[in-house]
C-alpha cells in the first residue's frame, strides 16, 4: 500500500490510508467490517467508494462543504432521504 499507517491507543486502533486500489480497498474495508461485527466501533472516512465497498457500510455521515446533510442508514435510505428534496436520481 502506497501510504499506510497504524497506531495503537488505548485498546483503539487508528488505521490510515491512502492511495489504494481497487482490490487493496475492498480488502481494507472487509477487516474493518469483520471488526464492526466483533463489536469494534469503526469511523471510516472514504472518497466515492465503488457499490461493493459502500454495501459494507450500516450507516454514513454524508458533509458538504463541512455542513452535515445526511446521517443515517446506509443502503437505499439516502436515496429515499434527497428524494423527499426534489434530489432523487
């Protein structure tokens, strides 16, 4: 991986980075979600993820410009959610 870093904090776990590949960020994401189900807590910040990538998610924190604009269930919800605004696809 081109930049990877990890540090450990009192039993947390702090994971960046950047730079991956398709396949490197799938794998990233399968642990991260493999954790969740372990009862980890898991914060994940991620830049246009392909479908496969996004269906691991249970919920998002979609920012604007910093300004919050969803928080909620992933999946189809967020469509449902901007549909309501005129904003559907």
């Amino acid at each position: 991986m081109d930049c990877f870093k990890k540090e450990l904090e009192d039993d947390k776990i702090f994971l960046w980075s950047s730079g991956l590949d398709a396949f490197q960020a799938e794998k990233v994401m399968e642990t991260l979600q493999k954790l969740a189900q372990d009862g980890h807590t898991v914060i994940c910040s991620i830049h246009q993820p392909r479908g496969s990538v996004y269906a691991k998610f249970d919920d998002i924190v979609l920012l604007t410009e910093g300004t919050l604009v969803y928080a909620g269930p992933a999946g189809k919800e967020p469509l449902t959610y901007f549909g309501n605004f005129g904003l559907g696809l």
